[in-house]
C-alpha cells in the first residue's frame, strides 16, 4: 500500500512539474535588465562561453532558463564622464552583436516587436539593448539618437549618479546640493519627448522621486521600471514608494522586478555588513587590487557561499513584492527585471538564469491564473514595447 501512495504522489509530482514546464514554455519569458555585458568584459569573459559558477548568466543557460527575450543593460558607472562613457557604450554594444553574429542560430538582436516575435517563433534568444544611465549621452541629444539608431530600446534617465538634466535616487533621498532643483530641466523633458518621439521607452528605475513625477507628467508614452522593488516592503531608495506605483499604473507602464537581496528584504542589509565584517581583513586585501566595492562583496560571497546562503531571502519574499503591486494597480503592470551580472546576492532559490522557472512555480502556487503568469513573464513588457513604438 505504502508503494502505490507514493507512486502517486510521484505521478502527481511529474505531472505537476510538466505543467509547470508546459506554462513557462507557453510563455514569451523576457529579462529586462541584464548586466552581463559590461561584467564580461571586466571578468574577460564571452557570453557564448560556458560560465556556470563564474556568472549568473551565459548563452546556453538562458536556453535551459526559458528565457525568450533579454534586454541587455549597456553599463557604465560615474567615473566614466564626458569622452569615455558614450565611447564605453559603444563599446558593449559592439560586444552584443559580435557575440550575435557569432551564434546566429542561437540568438539575434531584436529592436522591433516584429523581431521579437520572429526570435520567438525561431527559438533563438532575442538580444535587446537598454542603456543603463543617462549620463552615457553625455549631454548630447545626438549621441541619444545615435544610439536608438544602434538598438537601444530603454534608457535610464539616470544611474545613482544625477546628471546636469535629471536627479537620482540616491541624490534626492541623500538630500545632495546639485546646485539646482531637483527633477527635469528643460533639456531632461526635451531628451524624454525625443525619445517618445524616437520609440525609446523610458525607464525610471534609479531616478529620483521628482524626476520620476517629471518624467511621468512629461511622457506621453508608458513608461518602465526595468529594474525596481517596491518602497512599502523594503524601504531603500532604489524601491518605488507606493504613491509612485500608482502613478505608474495610471500611465500604463510596468514595473519589473529587480532580484538584489537587498532591494527585496529589509533585513539583509545588517545580516550582509555583519557578514562583510567578519571578513574585513579579506576584503581590505581584494580592494588593493580592485578598488570596486561591487567586486570585493561579490567575491567573498562567492567564497563563502554556504555563509552567505544563510542571509538571503527566499525567493517568496520577492513574490511578496509582486503581490503588493498587483494589489495596488493590478496584474498588468509587473514583469521581471532581474538585474542578473549586476548584483551579487539573490533570493536562494534564484542563483542563475536557470531557475526562472520558479518564479513560474511559485506565481501558479499563490493562485495567479495561466493567463496573468503570462503577462507578468513577458507580455506585459510586450505591451509597452508596441505603445512605445507606435
């Protein structure tokens, strides 16, 4: 008797498991934000590589994860100013498509929903660009152009650093003195109507609160957060405050959820600088030889990985976020954002590209319908890619 229980309880657990599989095959699963290309080239390795255990994210690995469509984040950080940054742009991009054109019968690079459509129906992985700070056009409406004519599809206004044209998060909740006040100037509401007018959809992850309400008022497109929690359940200055989320929804645009430990838990932060405490002298040592403090958390936790599993969240928490959006404007305003390559600590359950499909698992477990799991994996950021290049 005891055999036959659990033969069924196996059967049942396969059929379960082949559903879920079915789901998020069914599914267009698009990433919108993705850093892998700017640390492939600080960790001199090629997408196309075999990379399990050295990065979150490689080519044959977004096959198993399911995932269709990727917005690649084309990134530099602030000490990139004016006469390195658009150049350092350039650059990835040259990386993304090199890398296309040497598998072209795994991936393509899509900048229209017609190409993302195609990519789907040929099953290879649809490359898009996003670029990550507005600090990379470097004040000039052309480079803007310049690179929508690349395939940008995204830009984020601002990164944590503000621009002369628009105000950060980081800035604006650290109270900066900029000099000026904070939001759009004139030329930060003209770059956002040209890039309306261009069919670039603005993304207002990193952007400060007032930036943000100028952004929304200034647009007449929807508008994305490619890769931003929710302020009510983790009060970091990267989260958007519920206020904002409604605001979003009005404008018909989509808030894609980030995977940072600490953008999805409110405790991390002390569990992680206990944990980065312990290991001071070590990290001390790893900033000699690499000054970036990015660098030096991602090498301890990945050096004491047993530690550091202890400290991050569960993959329900970050589901939690979902379902205060969901709650506040509804099913079709949320999609994934993962911010893979870019951040170095996920929920446990989330350690690379291939365990996507839990997120699949766990929206069919808290009661969301085939129909919202589609829109929420991919569908919804579909919809916003359409208006915006209409």
């Amino acid at each position: 008797m005891k055999y036959y229980t659990l033969l069924f309880l196996l059967m049942g657990f396969s059929a379960q498991s082949q559903n879920i599989k079915k789901l998020h095959n069914k599914a267009t699963v698009i990433d919108t934000h993705n850093d892998f290309i700017s640390t492939g080239i600080e960790k001199n390795k090629s997408f196309d590589m075999q990379l399990k255990g050295i990065t979150h994210s490689d080519l044959n690995r977004m096959k198993t994860g399911g995932i269709d469509i990727q917005i690649f984040s084309i990134f530099c950080d602030e000490t990139y100013g004016n006469g390195i940054a658009y150049a350092f742009a350039n650059r990835e991009i040259d990386t993304l498509y090199a890398t296309a054109q040497r598998n072209p019968e795994k991936m393509m690079i899509v900048q229209s929903p017609k190409e993302l459509s195609t990519a789907v129906k040929l099953g290879k992985l649809g490359a898009m660009i996003g670029v990550e700070g507005g600090h990379m056009i470097e004040d000039k409406m052309e480079y803007l152009e310049a690179l929508y004519t690349r395939g940008a599809r995204y830009m984020t206004l601002t990164w944590n650093n503000s621009t002369s044209w628009a105000s950060s998060a980081a800035d604006e909740r650290a109270k900066k003195n900029l000099g000026r006040a904070y939001g759009l100037t004139e030329f930060g509401k003209a770059i956002v109507k040209r890039m309306n007018e261009l069919g670039m959809i603005v993304d207002i992850s990193h952007v400060g609160e007032q930036t943000f309400y100028d952004a929304i008022a200034t647009s007449t497109k929807p508008v994305i957060a490619s890769h931003s929690c929710t302020y009510a359940l983790c009060p970091v200055p990267r989260n958007m405050t519920d206020d904002q989320i409604k605001a979003l929804g009005k404008n018909g645009g989509v808030i894609h959820l980030n995977f940072y430990s600490d953008f999805i838990d409110s405790t991390f932060k002390q569990k992680n600088d206990a944990f980065l405490k312990k290991h001071e002298a070590e990290k001390i040592e790893l900033l000699k030889n690499n000054p970036s403090d990015f660098y030096a958390n991602l090498v301890l936790h990945e050096r004491y990985k047993d530690e550091i599993d202890g400290v991050r969240p569960p993959l329900s928490l970050l589901i939690d976020h979902l379902d205060h959006i969901v709650k506040l404007i509804g099913v079709d305003h949320v999609g994934i954002g993962s911010d893979f390559d870019g951040i170095d600590s996920s929920p446990r359950e989330l350690n690379d590209v291939t365990d996507m499909p839990l997120i699949t698992e766990e929206l069919l477990k808290r009661g969301y319908s085939k129909k919202d799991i589609v829109k929420i994996l991919g569908g919804n950021f579909i919809r916003v890619f359409k208006a915006n290049q209409q």
